[in-house]
C-alpha cells in the first residue's frame, strides 16, 4: 500500500512504526470498551455465524448538519458566513421591495424577481 499523503516525507521504516503505534492504541480502546461493557469479544466464528442481512433494532436518528466540515472551528465559521449571507441578502431584498433599483445583494446570489409590470 502506498504511504497516507500527510506521511510521505517519512522513511518505511517510521511509517511502519507509526502505523503500528495506531494499531496498538486501536486495540488498547476496544481493549478497554470490552472491558467497560463486559461483552466478550465475538472471534472468527462468532462474525462469521452473524447474519449479514439484519438490521439494528433502533436506528439512531439526526438531522444532517448544514455543513460537513473537518473541525468544529470550520463549521462555525461557515455558519457565521451563511449568517451574514442571509442577513445582508434580506436587507438588500427589503430595499428592493421598497422601490430601490440600486440594492446590492451579496455576490453568487440571485436577487428576488420583481412584479411585472404591463407596459
């Protein structure tokens, strides 16, 4: 398998260590969450005796977020620009209702259509 993109710049040999470092503390949690719920784990045969096709009795269910981002930083600030965005397209289009031509609304939007008006 080709090295992740953000380890290129290490030799094979640390990358090995460093994927191995991730392995360890992946089997220490699970480890440690077997240990909390104190269910043993399956083996081979136990997931292998599993029914592919069943269906957890109760699916967890939540509304999408607005924006899928990688920090929660990022999604605020996309939040907090949408905010702007709609407040500012708002504004403009109540100027428009009011009877001014000129409004400016915010940049990648389109403006509200106007009444038509019969010559």
């Amino acid at each position: 398998m080709s090295p992740l993109p953000c380890w290129k710049h290490l030799s094979a040999e640390h990358y090995r260590e460093r994927v191995a470092e991730l392995v360890r503390q992946i089997e220490q949690d699970a480890a440690a969450q077997r240990q909390e719920s104190g269910l043993p784990p399956l083996g081979a045969d136990g997931v292998k005796a599993q029914d592919p096709e069943t269906r957890p009795r109760k699916l967890k269910r939540s509304p999408a977020p607005l924006f899928h981002a990688y920090r929660k930083t990022a999604r605020k600030a996309l939040y907090e620009a949408y905010a702007w965005f709609v407040a500012a397209y708002r504004e403009a289009a109540a100027k428009l209702r009011s009877g001014d031509r000129n409004a400016a609304f915010p940049r990648g939007c389109f403006p509200p259509r106007l009444p038509f008006v019969a010559a």
